[in-house]
C-alpha cells in the first residue's frame, strides 16, 4: 500500500492474526475469484500490489509454472509475514516493500497487475492506477477488487455503528473507509481516466466465522481499529469490546446460522486492458 499517509495499516501481533483468521475466512475465497477473472497463463509476469501477507500472490504461483510473480505492499509488518510463509508449489515470489504510488518496476514489465481489496485504502488511487498502467505491457490485464457501499455490507455496517457508539464519534473510520470506492460510476471513470478500458461487476459472497464474537474479537485486533482500545485498562478494553460484540450479535442476527455467522460480503471486481 502506499506511503506514510496510508489509511490501512497493522502492526505487532495484527498481521500474524490476519493471515491465520482473516485470510482463509475472507481473502483466500476472494482471492481465487480475482484469478480467475484475470485469467493467469502459463508465462505471465504477474505482480500483486498491496499483497498483505501474500494470498493473491501465492495462489498466483501455485497456478504458474512459468513467469514471474511479485507481491508488493508498504506494511513491513505485512511483507514480513509474507516472507516468513512457507513457500508455495509453482514459481518462487518476489516479496517487495514499496509504495503502490511509485511501483519500483522499470515499464511494461508485467502481463498482469492484480490489486485485492486494496485500492481504496490509497491517499492517490489516481496515482496507483497510473503507476499500474506503466508497468503493464500493451494489452495487459488488470484486475482489481474493491468493497462495494457500506449499506450492501451488513456486518461492516454493523461493526461500524457499534464502533461509534461505544468508542466515539469517528471511531469507525477505517472501517468506512474501506468502502470508499464503493460507487462503481466513480469506480469506472477512475478506471477510464488512468487510460483502461474496464468493465465492472457486482459480486457477492458469504463470509462464516464460527461467531459473532470471533468475527468482533479479530476485526478488534488483526485490523487497524486493534489501535482504538491500546490505551484503554485492560478492565475498559473488555468492557467495550463486550458491549460492541452484543450490540454487533443483535443487529446481525438474522445472519446467524446454528451458532455460525453467515453474512453477504459485496465487493466491486474491476478488470481492465493497457
């Protein structure tokens, strides 16, 4: 992701989390679905920016035998995971901590550029775009995928009020934040000024965790809001995350299936020709 103005960013224990809960819960499923719309072959060069912990990458390797695969992300908490991973079958990956508005690739190095839930957490998608652009070949592919509108993403709405109710005015910032882009009028003219030629579809996906309060509890530690209660007495910090786990559990529900939280996720994929 990009530079120190980044509005998606983790550290400590956080980026451990992520990828033992939130990838195979969330990013993996999403993840193969990007890949297969962007149609990896056999020789692509393929790089993945705002990788996190590597999902898109990996699988992007695991599916080559030749080419070149990248994952690139500003989080150096994020990329040393990334590295620390087991290696994948299929091409070896380069991990690159660098800023997605000034990609470290000479042009037309890549056939495919891939960005996951990523683009809308950039101070300059403009810029990114721009930079991703450059770096494909003539008639490269793209393929982005960003969250569609709150209100079409019952938990992170719920998870959003509740945030702001027991926490303050603005506490579920980074929360909205990630549905930035979720006009997809906007989300195609961003597209079109950068020079590509996109099209954008709507696609919605369940999501389970084993309950609400291990959907709440992850989100409250493997995500950027794990900063809202670091200087809160571990006393306070129980008692807020209690009230937002029931506050959450209600307004969620009719989504709750044998113990199971079961809700839609909605996302906007973008894929696009240089």
């Amino acid at each position: 992701m990009a530079d120190d103005q980044e509005a998606w960013q983790v550290q400590g224990a956080a980026p451990e989390l992520y990828e033992r809960i939130l990838v195979p819960a969330v990013t993996r499923p999403w993840a193969n679905d990007l890949l297969d719309r962007v149609d990896v072959r056999l020789g692509d060069r393929v790089l993945d920016v705002a990788c996190g912990t590597g999902i898109v990458a990996r699988v992007a390797a695991e599916r080559l035998k030749a080419g070149r695969v990248v994952g690139l992300d500003v989080n150096p908490g994020m990329v040393g995971v990334a590295r620390s991973l087991p290696k994948t079958v299929g091409l070896p990956i380069e991990w690159i901590e660098a800023s997605a508005l000034s990609l470290p690739f000479a042009d037309q190095g890549f056939e495919v550029v891939v960005c996951q839930l990523g683009l809308q957490f950039f101070p300059d998608p403009a810029r990114a775009l721009d930079e991703m652009r450059r770096v494909l070949v003539p008639g490269g592919r793209v393929g982005v995928s960003v969250f569609a509108a709150i209100d079409q993403n019952p938990a992170t709405l719920a998870l959003s009020d509740a945030l702001d109710a027991h926490i303050g005015d603005g506490a579920s910032r980074a929360k909205r934040n990630e549905h930035s882009l979720g006009d997809p009028g906007e989300l195609d003219a961003l597209f079109r000024a950068a020079g590509f030629l996109p099209s954008v579809e709507t696609v919605t996906r369940t999501v389970t965790f084993p309950s609400v309060e291990g959907y709440v509890d992850v989100q409250l530690s493997a995500t950027p809001l794990a900063s809202l209660l670091g200087t809160r007495s571990a006393d306070d910090r129980r008692r807020i995350a209690g009230l937002i786990r029931a506050d959450v559990g209600s307004r969620l529900a009719p989504f709750t299936v044998a113990g199971d939280l079961r809700f839609p996720q909605c996302v906007h994929v973008v894929l696009a020709f240089a």
